[in-house]
C-alpha cells in the first residue's frame, strides 16, 4: 500500500503569492504545474494536460499568469 505524502506548491498569479497543500503518493513538476492551475481556477477543469512536457505545461501555465512554481514535501 502506498503512502500519501504531503507536499507544498508554491507560486505567483499575476505576481500574487499564492500557497497551498495536497496529498500525492508521488509529485512531478508537471503535477506541481497542474495543481496550481486547479488552485488559480478551480473552474478550468484541467487546462493543462497530464501528459504535457513539463515546458509545454510550464508555457500554459505562464499563458494563465502562473509563474514561479515550485513545490516541496511538506513535513
């Protein structure tokens, strides 16, 4: 059974330091990119692919004025 790890994404909307947490068994830059995304706009229902590149997902997310992601475990 695999274990649920908490991690931080951090990141700038529009140059607003925006947080927050989430609970994976594994964590990417893409995922980090994606969750982020989420967070901006919950309403977006995944505007970035789970199988983009990390620099194609890092170009959406730029096109969306996300910028500066980046994640860590959280303990």
């Amino acid at each position: 059974m695999s274990e649920l790890v908490p991690y931080a994404v951090h990141y700038l909307l529009d140059g607003v330091r925006q947080h927050f947490f989430k609970l994976a068994e594994q964590f990417s830059d893409v995922d980090a990119i994606r969750s982020a995304s989420a967070h901006a706009f919950p309403q977006s229902d995944g505007k970035i692919a789970a199988h983009a590149s990390p620099e194609t997902a890092r170009l959406s997310a730029q096109q969306l004025g996300i910028t500066q992601i980046r994640w860590n475990e959280a303990i």
